[in-house]
C-alpha cells in the first residue's frame, strides 16, 4: 500500500513537472496541441487538465476541437 502511494506521489510530480500548468493557468483562455503540448491521448490530457483546474480551485471550460483542447477560465471556485 505504501508503494502505491509513493508510486502515485511520483507520478504526479513528474507530470507537474512536465507541463506548464501554472503558466498556462495563468491565462484565461489557452490551447493545448497534441504533439505540441502534450502526448498522450486527448481524452487523457482533457482529463489532466480537469484535474488541474480542480487542484486551483478553478471553475472551466473546454472543448476538444480535434487533436487541440480549448481550455476557458472562468472563475476562482472559492470566490464563487
């Protein structure tokens, strides 16, 4: 059990890491490419970016718009 979580810890270190999140949280609006931002899946990154927006407290809006993610910040979830 203990592997797992130190597994998962790992993991979502690394993929802080490996994209900009704060950077591209940042921004109101933004754009995410497969094979120019990220290169998983895009059901996968869509996902991530959830996530992401969830671990700040942001209220979103996306849409997949072929291999790209347009990603609309709408407002800090604890302002709301």
């Amino acid at each position: 059990m203990v592997n797992h979580i130190l597994r998962q810890q790992r993991l979502k270190a690394s993929l802080d890491f490996l994209y900009r999140w704060d950077e591209w949280f940042s921004r109101l609006t933004f754009t995410l490419r497969r094979d120019v931002h990220f290169s998983c899946t895009v059901e996968g990154m869509l996902q991530q970016v959830r996530n992401q927006a969830m671990r700040r407290s942001l209220h979103i809006r996306t849409t997949v718009e072929g291999e790209a993610i347009v990603v609309v910040v709408l407002e800090n979830a604890k302002n709301a």
